[in-house]
C-alpha cells in the first residue's frame, strides 16, 4: 500500500489510498475530516484528474471510509476520494487533494 504525503501537519492534502474491490471500494480515514466525497469517470482521468463531477461536487458519501457501487453503468469505471473538514467560522469548506484513482469494472 502506498504512503500519501502531507502538505502540513494539521491539515494533509489527500485522502489516503483508496482501494477497489468486488463489492465496492473503500479508502482509509483521514484524522478530523467530515466527510468524503467521491469522485467518477468512465475516462481515465490520467495525470490532469478530470472526473464527470467538478472538484468540490463529487458525491458525498458522509464520514464513512467504504462505498458500495450502485446506479452505475456496466463497464470501466475510474474513481477517487477526496475528504473535506467541518465548515470554519466563515462558512468555507476545504477540500484535500483527490486521492490515486482507482479502476473498478462494474458488470
């Protein structure tokens, strides 16, 4: 398993590994994030990371490190997590970086 590095101390830049299985995938946590968002392409995103959803809008699967698939089309599809923290004092959510996409064929 690979080792994400971090941009700070108190606030890392990405989600750790995120990993595919027969069932769904699943990513390990991140220390003070409120939440996941997942992020999807039918396209290898490769090195620019372009996912059907706009960062910031990935689906939000809520303070959980697994999701099972479902609703999606049969075929390749490529995935990432990104975390998010509470909302500060002036409403603004951060965002970490989008973890390493992982392939998943959903038949």
């Amino acid at each position: 398993m690979n080792l994400l590095t971090f941009a700070s101390v108190s606030r890392p830049r990405r989600a750790t590994v995120v990993t595919g299985g027969a069932t769904g995938l699943s990513w390990t946590a991140v220390s003070g994030a409120a939440g996941y968002r997942l992020y999807s392409t039918q396209t290898d995103p490769g090195a620019t990371e372009v996912y059907n959803q706009a960062f910031g809008s990935g689906l939000d699967v809520g303070n959980v490190t697994s999701y099972t698939t479902s609703g999606f089309a049969a075929g390749t599809w490529y995935f990432a997590v990104s975390y998010y923290l509470a909302a500060d004092g002036e409403g603004e959510v951060f965002e970490g970086e989008l973890s390493n996409k992982v392939t998943k064929v959903i038949s």
